[in-house]
C-alpha cells in the first residue's frame, strides 16, 4: 500500500513528538488546517495517541513514532 495524503499527514503528526521524554505531548489546536485536526483525530482512534487533539504517545505510538522517525532520517539523507 503506497502512502496516500492521510498517511502522509499522520506521519507528519508523529514525526513531531519527541522520542526523548515521555512528558512531552503534542497539542493540536481547532484553528488547525482540518487535515491535521482529522489525522490526529485518525491516530487517536488507532490508540497511538492519548487524546484526540494530541496529547502523549501511547506505547503503540511511540514504536510507530520510533520507526517514522527512523523511516524519515533514512529517506531525507
């Protein structure tokens, strides 16, 4: 399955959390572009993240953080 636009912006939304610190959560605000609002709401549901609108990594998220970071450094070098 190739990367549509909504994959695309769910691994936006991962590749912006960082993997340093567990107290470190993401906030998406409502005047957000509703893609983003839409694929955050799209990784809550798949119990990577802990509230609709951001919030912390689950431990799901935080493997999937892990390796869309990874995937990321490895196509951008």
């Amino acid at each position: 399955m190739p990367f549509n636009t909504e994959i695309t912006e769910e691994l936006n939304i991962l590749a912006r959390y960082t993997l340093e610190t567990t107290q470190e959560g993401l906030k998406i605000h409502s005047n957000a572009e509703p893609s983003v609002i839409a694929a955050a709401q799209r990784l809550f549901d798949k119990g990577l993240i802990s509230q609709p609108d951001g919030g912390y990594l689950t431990d799901l998220g935080r493997k999937a953080t892990e390796h869309a970071q990874d995937l990321l450094s490895i196509v951008a070098a």
